[in-house]
C-alpha cells in the first residue's frame, strides 16, 4: 500500500527527532516516493522492450505492405496516364497529317488550275 504525504511526513519528523536533520534526510531520499511494487525491475524493463520491438516489427511489416500496394496503385495510375497521352498525341497527330494534306492539296489544286 502507497505510503501518504502525511505519513511520510511524520516518519520525516520522528527520524529528524532521533537520528538528526542529516540522516533524517539522507534515510528518505533513499525510500521511494511510491509503493515498492510501482518501482519497475530491469525484468520489467526488458519485458516491454521486447514488447516493443514486437509491435515494432508488425509495424514495419504492415507499412511495408501498404507502401507496395501505393506503389502498385501509382504504377497503374501512370500507365493509365501514359496510354491516354499516347492516344492523344497519336489523334493530334492524326489531325496535324489531315490538316497538312488538306493544305497541300489545296495549294496543289490551286497551282493547277
């Protein structure tokens, strides 16, 4: 159980009582502010390192997944986008020949005649 300000206090007052300000104060800057059983132990601690690194990696994984599945979306999308400009510098080609023949044809006519 969590030891209160209040009772820290009075066990504060009583070893300043019996063993002086300097030991009373070196005693309580060795006890935890805390129950013993909030203190974390180094088993604890590699514990949830390990944890960690657990979710870490699923982490990565699932972000390695979705970066391939973004780029297989991007890949498709400029395709996508290089076959409609390939069609559409193919109809302004198309329409640059018809425009070129219509004014040679013209011109041909036109010199004949």
């Amino acid at each position: 159980m969590p030891v209160s300000e209040k009772e820290r206090l009075a066990l504060y007052q009583q070893l300043t009582e019996s063993f002086g300000p300097p030991h009373a104060e070196t005693l309580m800057e060795s006890l935890p502010p805390m129950s013993w059983e909030q203190l974390a132990t180094k088993d604890d601690l590699k514990l949830t390192a390990k944890e960690l690194r657990g979710e870490m990696a699923e982490m990565k994984a699932e972000l390695k997944g979705e970066m391939a599945e973004l780029r297989g979306e991007m890949q498709a999308g400029f395709a996508a986008i290089e076959f409609r400009f390939a069609q559409q510098t193919r109809t302004i080609m198309w329409a640059l020949t018809g425009f070129a023949l219509t004014v040679w044809i013209s011109l041909l006519v036109t010199n004949i005649g």
